[in-house]
C-alpha cells in the first residue's frame, strides 16, 4: 500500500493517542481490583491502541516496533491463568480461590497483593494476543 502524504498527521497523532490509550489501559488493569476494570477490558484497550498503530502504519512496522508472536502471548497467558486458578488446589481450596495479604512497600506504605493480579495478568494476555492474532489474519489475507 502506497503511503499518501498526509499520513504524517495520522502517524504523530496515532502515536500520542495510542500512548494515551495503554497508560489508562494500565489504570484499568489495576483498578479492576476495587472498581470496574480488570485484565480484560485493560487487554481490549491495550489491543485497540495497538489496532489503531496497525491501522495508522503498516503490519510490516508494528511487527518490527512489536515483534511478538501473539499466538504465543494467548498461550502464555492462558497457561499463567490456569496455574493460577489451579494453585488454590494445592491448599485444598476450590479452583480460582485467591489469597491476598498486607505488606508494607517501600514508597508505597501498607498495600495488599492478591494472587489474583496474576490470573487477570493472564487474561491481559489472552485478550491482547486473541485480539492481534484475529486483525493480523484478516490483514495479511488482504
């Protein structure tokens, strides 16, 4: 595909905009604990700034910005979901049960950790990696 001039505007916009859209899809992501949010619409905010990165430049450029292999990435965290689910299952708890506990952090102060930020870390990477693995497919059919 031939590269119109005008695209300059739409790469420097898509750029600060796409930023943008992963630092609140990390707000998201740790918010989901307390308030809606969580891995998966934190992974959909992630794969929609990185579909409009796609949409702005080209799939040869966001493989070489990015060169994941998102197949891999859905693997990955479906296998860190599933191990955390079934971690519950060691201690004799039903599948999916988290603990969570206080710690004092440097800088941080008193601040719990729950074992279920890893199961939504895992979800984070199934949705991102389901998400590119479906566009890439479509675009590299056209």
């Amino acid at each position: 595909m031939k590269k119109k001039p005008n695209d300059l505007i739409l790469q420097t916009v898509t750029t600060v905009i796409s930023f943008i859209i992963i630092l609140f899809s990390i707000h998201l992501f740790f918010a989901g604990h307390y308030t809606p949010g969580g891995g998966f619409i934190g992974g959909l905010m992630t794969a929609a700034a990185l579909v409009l990165l796609l949409l702005a430049y080209d799939i040869k450029t966001l493989n070489t910005i990015l060169p994941f292999d998102y197949r891999l990435m859905t693997a990955a965290g479906l296998m860190i979901a599933v191990l955390t689910g079934a971690g519950a299952l060691l201690f004799n708890q039903p599948f999916l049960t988290h603990a969570y506990d206080y710690f004092n952090l440097p800088l941080l102060g008193e601040t719990s950790l729950h074992t279920a930020v890893l199961f939504d870390i895992g979800v984070y990477l199934v949705v991102i990696g389901v998400t590119m693995t479906i566009i890439q497919t479509i675009g590299e059919s056209e």
